[in-house]
C-alpha cells in the first residue's frame, strides 16, 4: 500500500487522553489518513486521544476535530513528545482541509 503524501505543518491545537488530561501541541506533519505532533508529555497509557487542530490555509480557518489512534510515542531531542496517531474517526469536510492543504504544500 501506498502511503499518501504528507506534508510539514505548524498549526497548534489540544491532545485529549483517556485519563482526562489535556495538553497544548503542535503539528509537524500531517496527511489524509494521519498525523504527528509534538507535545510537552506523552500518552500516559492512551490507546485513543481526541485531537482538536486549529487549522488555516489560503485565508480559511477551520476547528479540525479527530479521533486518533497512536502509533508512535518518543521523547525527543528537544525534552518533547513525538506522537504519530493514525486517524481513527475524521470527519469528510476535515478530510477535504486536509487534502487541500496536502496539495498546496506537497
């Protein structure tokens, strides 16, 4: 299978965990089918997180809002959590920012 284009991103939003934690992170790279971000602490156990993404492309905004399955969690060299999440539950007109965004920037 071929994985889909994916771009560099600097759009900053909030991690929702399972245990009721939230955290502020940012965006370093985002695709159709997923995204990786940085963010102060890791998963603590998470098998799910919410992801809300103040996104903005061309002069539009949009309040991107998915449902994440992690795939990858690793302190960084910068005292940071590199997280990868697949999007589990995304809606149609996200996915649509998404790919337009993808498009301009790949």
């Amino acid at each position: 299978m071929k994985t889909p284009p994916y771009v560099r991103c600097f759009w900053t939003g909030t991690l929702y965990l399972t245990n009721g934690k939230t955290m502020p992170i940012h965006c370093t790279h985002i695709s159709v089918t997923h995204i990786e971000v940085e963010a102060p602490s890791g998963l603590e156990g998470s098998k799910m997180v919410k992801l809300e993404l103040n996104a903005t492309h061309e002069g539009k905004s949009a309040l991107i809002k998915a449902l994440g399955d992690p795939t990858l969690d690793v302190f960084n060299e910068h005292n940071k959590h590199y997280i990868k999440l697949d999007f589990h539950t995304i809606s149609d007109k996200d996915i649509d920012f998404i790919k337009d965004f993808v498009k301009a920037h790949y």
